[in-house]
C-alpha cells in the first residue's frame, strides 16, 4: 500500500510538471496555429496514456491528471504582482476544458485487456476442453 500510495504521489508531481510546462506554452501561436496547446495537449495526453498503460492502474492516471489540473487552476491565479499566466481570453478557456477533456477522457477510458483476456479464451475453459 506505500509503494501504491507513493507511486500516486510521484505521478501527481510528475502531471504537475507537465502541467505547468504546458500551461504556460499553451498561448504560443504560430500564426493562426495555437502551436502551443496543441504539443501542450499531445504532451500531456502522451503522459496520461503512458502511466495509465504502463502501470495498468487508472489512479495512477488520475493522480497526474489531477496535479496537472491543480497546477493549472493554481497559475490562472492572479499573482502577487499582478500577473496572470492564463488570461480570461478564448484560448485560456479552451485550454482549460482541453486539459480537464484529456484527464476525463484517459481516466475514464474503458479497460479493455479483460475483453482481449475473454475473447482469447480463459486459461481454465482451456484445460477444460471448452476452448480448441
């Protein structure tokens, strides 16, 4: 249950990290091309999916995604001088609903390894006889 609970804690700062990185090139535009969100969102797309299938544990995911949601509702703060990092425009908010998409859509994502597990016969249907 440690190593479960501290592998949680690791993905949490690990989606944290991208999180803010992202945050902040998410403004980036190359013309009318918002480069910036769309490597910010395969990015942190591409971590969600690699944690959700390496480990095989939906928490893990969730855990990055929640840090990185946390990092981005933290930095469209107002800061102390004033600053905003994720300004009230059009392409703040849809990075916004963007990133909560990308955790929503990998955590929620069926577990399909239990289909491929039925679909190729179950190792006791096998000994059985039931499956040739």
């Amino acid at each position: 249950m440690l190593s479960r609970g501290l592998s949680w804690l690791a993905a949490a700062l690990v989606g944290a990290v991208y999180g803010v990185a992202a945050t902040i090139a998410h403004s980036f535009t190359l013309g009318p091309v918002p480069l910036g969100m769309i490597l910010g969102a395969v990015a942190c797309a591409a971590l969600l999916i690699a944690l959700r299938t390496l480990t095989g544990d939906r928490w893990a995911a969730l855990a990055a995604g929640l840090g990185m949601m946390a990092l981005l509702l933290t930095i469209s703060q107002r800061g102390p001088g004033g600053s905003i990092i994720v300004p009230n425009t059009v392409l703040g908010n849809v990075w916004m609903y963007v990133l909560a998409g990308i955790v929503v859509l990998v955590v929620a994502w069926p577990d399909l390894s239990r289909l491929r597990a039925l679909s190729s016969g179950a190792p006791d249907e096998r000994r059985r006889g039931v499956v040739d």
